[in-house]
C-alpha cells in the first residue's frame, strides 16, 4: 500500500514538474505535504523534519495521553501566468482529483491493516495474572480508570493519519534497543524470571493496562519496520551515535521517567492518605454514627495472639500464615522492618545483639500513627520523639524481663501492635539475629536457642519467611541462607532481601555479584521474590523520611539500574512492603479456611473426652475455678467474725500462759522463794515483774494473739466441707493463707497501751473475796503439779526405771544411769538432814556426796552431782509448795488481816492471782484488738493477695493444675479460636 502510494505521488510530481515550465515559483516537491515528502523522497533534506526529542517508551505509549498532534503545513503551490494554456487548467483539476483518491484510499488501507496487526498482537501477548504481586495494587487500578473503548475512538481518522505520522528512524532505533533489553535472555527477563520461581510457566499474564502499553508499542513498530521498508532509507543518513551510547542514553530517559512517576504516585498515594485520615477521623468523631468493626487484620491478630499462648511450642496446629523476619545479626532486619512499619521503634545497638525475644507486630491502617502493647492501654504517639523514645525503652524492657535467669534470648513473643495511614496489613514477628560465634556473657546454649527458635518459626508451612541478607559484607560469610533453605528448599514462601546496598556498591568489585545475588544464582537458596533496599546511613539519630530520600536518591544514580543490574520493581522498602503484603493476603486466603476445620474436629475431641469423665461437672476453666476459690475464701474470712469473744479469749489466755509459765516459775517465783521473809519475797517478785513487762510480755502477748489468730485462719481454710469440698482449690488455698500471714504485720501501737495494761494489772494484790483466792490456788496447783509431773519424768529419764518397771516390761538400767541412781539416792539424803536446805549446794558438801559415793565404789563427776541435785531439789521444792497450797486454802481470812498476829505466809497465792487475772485482762485486750481491727485487716490483706494472683496467671497455672483444669482450659481455647477464624473469614468474604 505504501508502495501504491509512493508510485501515485511521483507521478503527480513528474505532472507538476513538465507542467511548470517558464513559471518563476518554488519546487513542486517543495510544495507537498512533509508526509509525501519523508515517504517517497527520504534523500530529499527537508524529510528529516525535527521531532522533539524521545523521552522514555513508558511516556510515549502511556494510554493516558493522546499520540502528540504535529502542525502541518497546507500546499503553498503558487499561480502564475502560462504562456501556453492548451486546457491546463482542467488537466491540472483532473489529476489533483486522482492524487486526493489516491491519498485517501492509502489511508484507509493503512487504518485497516493496522487494526488486523493490533488484534494479532493482542491474542498473542500472555496472561500476568500470576505476577500480579510484583505489580503494585494501584498500577492494576488504573485499568479501571482508563476507558480502553474511549481511547481507541480517539485514534486520528483516515483523514488526519498523515498528520499524525512520527518519525519513524527515531522511534524504530528506540524501540529496537527497548526490544533487545526486554528480550528473551536479556537481563531484564533473567531478573524477571528470578523473581518468580516456584510459579508454572505455562500461566499467561495479565490483560490490563501494562497490556495495553505492550501492544501500543509493538503496533507502533510495527508501522514503523513496514515505514522504513517502503522508504529505503539509506545507510549513509543514519546517526552516526554508537549503539552503545543510545542504549545508555535511552535508559537514562527512562530511569528519569520512572523516577518521575514514582514520584507522582507517591505524591498521589499521599494525598490519599490524608483523605483516608480525614475519614477515619470523621468515624472516630461519630460523624457517621456509626460504630466501627474491627479491621482484618486486627482480627487476625487477635486468632495469633491466642494461639501464641495455646500452642506455645508452634506444633501442627498452628499453621495460620505469619511473615518471619529471619537473617544475620546486624543484617538490617530491624531496620527493614522499621521502615515497613514508617518508623523508628526498636531499640538500637551498634553490633549489640538488641532483639532477644520475638518481637510480633500487627500493621494496620489509622488515622494515627500509634503503637500500642496487646496488654497495655497505652498509646505511644509515634509522630512525637519522646513517645518513640518510651516506646524502645519499654520494648527493651519487655525484653530483658522475659529473659530467664542465665539465658540471653527468650521464646516468650511481645505483641505490639502499629496503626497509621498508608501502612500495609500484615503481621510480621522480629526473630533474634542468627549468630555463628557464642561472645564473652552470652549463655552457653545462645546459638542453638535462637536456631530452636527460627525453625519453630518457620517449620510452618504457611509462614512466609522473609529473608535479610547484609549486602555489605561477603555472601560466604551468610548462616542464614543455609537456614532457610533447608526450611523451604524449593522457595515457594520466602523473600530475599539485600540490605545495605549502598555499601555493596562501594565495597564490591564486581557488580554482577550483586546482579547474581538478586537473580538468585549465588547462594543455593531459592526465593519467590528478590529485593533490594538502602535503610539508611547507619546513623541511629536518622528519621524515617530522611532514609526515604536517601534511598530514593541512591538508586536514582545508582549504576545497577542504569546497566540493567536491578529492576525498578525490585527496590526500595515501598515495593518490599507492597509485594509482602500481597502475599501474606494470598496466603491467609488460601489456608486460613483449613485451618479452621482443624480446630473444628478438635473442638469436638475434647467435648466428647470433657462428656466421658467429667458428666455431672460445668466446664469451668482455670479463671472461673479461680473466681470460685476466691469467693469460698473470702467467705471462710468472714466466718472469723462469727467466732465468739468466750473463745476468743480462752485461747488467748491459755495460749499465752504456756508461753510464759516457763518464765514466771523458773525466773520469778522459784528465786523469789528462796528469801528468808515475806517482805524480801514481795519485792523480789516486785522487782522482776516490772522489769518482765517493760521488755518481754507484751511483745509475747502481741505474738501469741497474731499465732491464734494464724490457727483460726488456718482453721477455718483447710476445714473440709463434706460432699461440697473440691480439693483442686486445697493448694490455691494453701497459698493465699501463706501469703497473707507473711504480709499481715500486727498494729506497732498495741504493744505500747498493752504493756500499760499488763503493769497496772500486775501491781493490783487486792483479792476481793473468797471465791478469787480458790481459783487463784487452784490456779497455783495446777501449774506446779504440772511442774512437777515434768521434773519426774526428767528424773526418771536420768536414772532410769524403776524396780516395778524393771520386772514388768524387762527393761534395765544403763551404767551412766545407774551412777545416776547413786547420786540421787545420796542426795535424797542429804534433803532429809536439812529440809530446810537452799537451793544450791555448797563445794564442800558436793565433796562430801563424791567421797560417800566413792566409798561405794561409785566415781561421779562433781558436775554430774550439781546436775543431779537441781532436778532432785527441784521436786523436793514443787511437793513443798504444794502442801503450801494446801495449807493456804484456810488462809484467807488471814490475808484480809494482811497475815498480821500468825503465822501462815500465802504471798506465793498473791503471786498467782495477780499472774492470773493479768492473763485475764490481756486475753480480753487482744481479743478486742483481733475482732475490731486485726481480722478486718487480714480479711483485706486476703482481697490483696486474691487479687494479685488473679492478675498473675504463672500462679494460677502452678495452684490450679489437673487433667480436668487442663482439659477445660484447652476446650475454651478451641472454642475461642474457632469463633475467632469463623468471624475473620466472614469478613474476609465480605471484602472480596
């Protein structure tokens, strides 16, 4: 067709040509259209009509724009006078007709054939649909914006096609180089191809606008090969530019373009972020009225966050996807991980292991840039430096606490949760830096931990592991790609990331190295995308938008792109973050439903094990066990207040009396009894009683009523009540009661007004009437018979059994305990021949005894003798004393006469009395205190300690324990998850 044209136009010019003789005017050739000139006269020099110069393939075939119009100029042909008319006129009519037919039958044949070639190329270009997440959501959204049909009727019509026609040498040496970069083996497919194992080849690409440009491309080369075929261009008017120059000079252009339009889209993409905020903030106003639901991926977290403490040791059924950031220490995986989440809120270290324990982050999108622990109700403002600066400490914190005791890392994960504008949904968790080499303070098992931990991470078949390598030291020195590969040999859910490539840049010699790492043919990992990001300067201090720039920068004039070595696609964090995003979604879609049956049938196990041993008992979990035992407790302190104040006392008294009998006796009255008279015995009594209640009987007093108190308590909570009581409360219980006792501290005060009551007591003698001196005897006897009862048995214990015992039960002495026998029986003399003798023996009557008994063949220590002689004298003093007592019952009438004309001394019964009702008054004072204060307190100490270990659930776990706790606990888990699941994929439907 063009040829038919080619032909049609040089016989008009010859016509025009013969036609113009004697005519002054300009040539006919430069008459014609500067289409008809650059077809069919390509040596002419006005056929190489400038054109601006090509920018970029992606900016001339944007189906956005309109092909640019070109200002054309109409034929300037110019009249003269003939000298020879012969019809001129009317032949010239005739043949301008022919050529307009001509021009426009070319036109439409033109127009037709190139919608035949578009429609051939358009069946032929493949489907992209499986690479749809490594093009960003937004360019696929575009296809919905672009009227396909609309720009195809904005075409130009047969009429103005050679008004439209560009310059076809420059467009054809463009697009040939374009064609030799985007080519089968080029390294452009070789990236491409990288990117994207793991997929089936035989899968077609998307139709959609990235579609479009393709075939807009080839149509316009198309025109443009059969152009230059039927111009014959020749090879001496080609640029003289070496090829080498015009594909750096194209890809220069095209690197400004694509920068230029990341630009526009990120202006774009912010701008719609400030919309979404205004919205979102208009719904936390309640503009709308409207109540919010909870977004995807908050629910999903919720499932994570559940099983996190269901499953702990990550086994079978836990296969809900995740993105594990795994990689060296110090490989930038924190960092990577901060510029997804848009800012700085890690704790940093300069080659200081930071990340210690798993650190789980929930991204989602807000109108607030905030950060929030699962549980703390705290916000951290992450736009202002001090909350950031909070935020690392806390998380530092967290950290270091769930770091055991002589250990370096922890399996315990920390849950924060990120929310702001623009940020892509997903969940990520920050494992510790794998390290080859235990330092100085590390823990022995450090290496091996944190390897326990990866793979638990990342064994799960759905998880997504996103791999950091150090782009800036040497790819041998790598542990972590050996790592992961063995967790996922064939790639089909990992991401490599090379970080720091600006330093590689500097540091490598050779950047195809990089070029292979990207294209994975350097480790023997496989991946399902390759990417490459710059986190900054290395400077802690930086903010997020300054990284920004600086990436954005680097690889602007980074030499990897402009030779091709890195695709626009597979750099910076934006792109990482898109491509990460797209595929946690995909696989969250694809498991998240199998899942969810899982813990169906497991569900149903339990029910059907809870019905077979528990049938008659509720479900109660350990938190609703734990409320039960709490309110059994409570009630067993309140029952402390029904106690009556009769007993209260009388074991008050009674228990304070064995306490202090020991020292009443041995310290006040058996002294004060040796004295020659009643006066020297009074004021020794005096004297000791004063100097006992200064400093030890109120504090024995305060320590026997909080010891009573103790029993009651004790009493009353391991007391079993019949049928009703449940032992699986027995040991919770037995905690609380420890601990309250150990927190329970008796009022300081009461020992003061006590010990002023115990003093006063004391010095009353007066005994009002009869019935008060017989209980004071009463009170006398018991306590010396019960002395004496203790001082034979010691005496029988020393010298053994006696004659009946001997006979009876075959028993006999030993040698000590026959010399024992020697010296009491020597001693029992000596008492008869002075019954009045003092307590103490004096040195020569202990040689005395020694000799007696040597005499007998008996050798005996002189200490033996003294020994000996205490516990004899003892007994022989307590039978005295109580045939005192016995001889004072007919005293009081003497006593009222204060002893004055006889002979009968009873100030040992005075004694006893005053001991007596001191207890008496002491008893009823501190049963005062226990009823009006000291048990309201205990039972708030109780609510303390209840309450403390409501909120500890390591104590609940280790009080309340069982099959049946276990069971019940494990089946409201399932139940919680399954309705959880359930609810997410209800609104993961609901968003499709």
């Amino acid at each position: 067709m063009w040829r038919t044209r080619a032909a049609a136009a040089c016989v008009i010019c010859q016509s025009l040509a013969n036609s113009s003789c004697g005519i002054k005017r300009k040539s006919p050739l430069q008459n014609l259209h500067l289409v008809s000139r650059s077809v069919h006269h390509p040596y002419y020099p006005s056929a190489r009509f400038q054109r601006p110069p090509l920018r970029i393939s992606i900016q001339q075939f944007s189906s956005l724009n309109r092909l640019p119009l070109h200002k054309t100029k109409l034929l300037n042909v110019k009249h003269g006078y003939q000298s020879h008319r012969n019809f001129w006129l009317a032949r010239l009519a005739s043949r301008l007709l022919r050529v307009r037919y001509l021009i426009l039958g070319s036109a439409v044949g033109g127009g037709y054939t190139a919608k035949k070639t578009y429609e051939q190329w358009k069946d032929m270009i493949p489907d992209l649909e499986d690479y749809k997440w490594i093009v960003p959501d937004f360019i696929w959204e575009l296809d919905e914006l672009v009227d396909i049909e609309k720009l195809l009727k904005a075409l130009p019509d047969a009429d103005d096609l050679a008004k439209l026609m560009p310059d076809f040498e420059k467009i054809g040496e463009s697009l040939t180089s374009l064609k030799g970069f985007l080519s089968p083996g080029s390294p452009g497919e070789t990236a491409f191809r990288a990117t994207d194992q793991g997929y089936d080849n035989d899968k077609q690409f998307k139709k959609g606008l990235l579609g479009e440009l393709i075939l807009l491309q080839q149509q316009i080369q198309q025109h443009e090969e059969e152009a230059r075929r039927a111009a014959g261009f020749s090879s001496q008017q080609k640029r003289k530019v070496s090829d080498k120059e015009k594909i750096d000079q194209l890809q220069e252009e095209l690197l400004r373009t694509q920068l230029k339009y990341q630009r526009m889209l990120e202006r774009l993409e912010k701008e719609n972020k400030e919309l979404r905020k205004l919205v979102l903030q208009r719904d936390d106003k309640g503009i709308h009225q409207r109540k919010l639901k909870k977004s995807l991926i908050d629910m999903y977290s919720e499932v994570l966050d559940i099983l996190s403490d269901y499953d702990a040791s990550y086994n079978t059924q836990d296969h809900l996807p995740r993105v594990v950031v795994v990689g060296d220490q110090s490989a930038g995986k924190t960092s990577v991980l901060e510029m997804i989440a848009q800012a700085r809120i890690f704790p940093r270290g300069s080659g200081e292991m930071m990340t210690r324990s798993p650190v789980k982050v929930t991204l989602s999108e807000g109108p607030h840039h905030v950060a929030l622990f699962k549980d703390s109700s705290r916000e951290f403002d992450l736009t202002k430096e001090e909350d950031l600066a909070a935020l690392r400490n806390e998380i530092e914190i967290r950290m270091r606490n769930s770091v055991k005791e002589g250990c370096t890392v922890s399996t315990e994960t920390i849950s924060l949760s990120v929310k702001g504008p623009g940020l892509q949904r997903m969940v990520l968790v920050d494992l510790p830096g794998v390290i080859s080499t235990v330092t100085s303070g590390m823990a022995p098992d450090t290496k091996e931990t944190i390897f326990s931990i990866s793979k638990a991470y990342m064994q799960n078949p759905n998880a997504i592991i996103l791999c950091i390598q150090d782009g800036s030291v040497d790819a041998e020195r790598s542990i972590v790609t050996d790592l992961v590969s063995q967790m996922d040999p064939q790639g089909k859910r990992t991401i490599f990331v090379l970080t720091k490539v600006d330093l590689a840049e500097k540091n490598v010699a050779s950047p195809n190295r990089i070029q292979q790492i990207i294209e994975g043919k350097l480790f023997p990992m496989k991946a399902l995308g390759y990417f490459a990001v710059v986190t900054g300067k290395g400077n802690s201090s930086e903010s997020i938008e300054s990284i920004k720039e600086y990436e954005e920068e680097f690889f602007q004039n980074s030499k990897l792109l402009k030779t091709s070595m890195l695709k626009a696609h597979q750099v910076t964090t934006k792109n990482l973050s898109l491509a990460v995003s797209d595929c946690f979604w995909k696989m969250v879609r694809e498991s998240v439903e199998q899942q969810a049956d899982a813990f169906k049938a497991t569900r149903f196990n339990l029910e059907t094990e809870w019905k077979n041993n528990y049938p008659r008992l509720r479900e109660l979990d350990r938190n609703e066990l734990f409320e039960k035992a709490k309110n059994e407790i409570l009630d067993e302190v309140i029952s402390l207040t029904q106690v009556t104040p009769k007993h209260w006392e009388e074991m008050l008294e009674k228990t304070l009396w064995e306490r202090v009998s020991t020292h009443v006796i041995e310290n006040i009255y058996l002294p004060a009894a040796q004295t020659a008279n009643s006066g020297t015995f009074n004021t020794t009594v005096d004297i000791k009683l004063k100097q006992w209640t200064d400093k030890q009987l109120p504090n024995k007093a305060v320590e026997v009523a909080w010891e009573t108190l103790q029993e009651e308590f004790s009493r009353f909570m391991t007391e079993k009540k019949g049928k009703e009581h449940d032992d699986i409360f027995d040991k919770l219980k037995q905690a609380v009661k420890e601990e309250t006792i150990k927190r329970h501290k008796w009022n300081e005060r009461a020992e003061d007004s006590l010990r002023v009551i115990q003093h006063n007591a004391l010095e009353d003698r007066s005994i009002s009437d009869k019935q008060q001196w017989d209980a004071a005897i009463h009170f006398m006897e018991e306590t010396l018979q019960s002395r004496l009862k203790d001082t034979e048995s010691v005496i029988e214990d020393m010298v053994g059994p006696d004659w009946k015992k001997r006979w009876l039960h075959w028993v006999g002495r030993t040698k000590e305990q026959n010399i024992r026998n020697e010296t009491k029986n020597e001693l029992e003399k000596l008492i008869k021949c002075n019954e009045d003798h003092p307590a103490y023996l004096a040195n020569d009557e202990v040689t005395t005894v020694r000799k007696n008994l040597e005499a007998r063949g008996v050798a005996v220590d002189p200490c033996l003798i003294k020994d000996t002689w205490h516990q004899i004298y003892r007994r022989y003093f307590l039978k005295s004393a109580l045939s005192h007592c016995n001889l004072c019952r007919r005293g009081f009438y003497y006593y009222q006469r204060h002893f004055v004309d006889s002979e009968l001394e009873c100030n040992d019964i005075v004694l006893f009395w005053r001991i007596q009702r001191m207890l008496a008054i002491t008893a009823n004072t501190l049963r005062q205190q226990l009823t009006n204060t000291e048990v309201r307190r205990l039972e708030k100490n109780v609510k303390e300690v209840l309450e403390d270990f409501a909120e500890d659930n390591e104590k609940k776990v280790m009080l309340l324990t069982g099959k049946r706790v276990q069971l019940a606990e494990d089946l409201k888990k399932v139940r919680e998850i399954q309705e959880k699941l359930e609810a997410f994929i209800e609104a993961l439907h609901q968003e499709k």
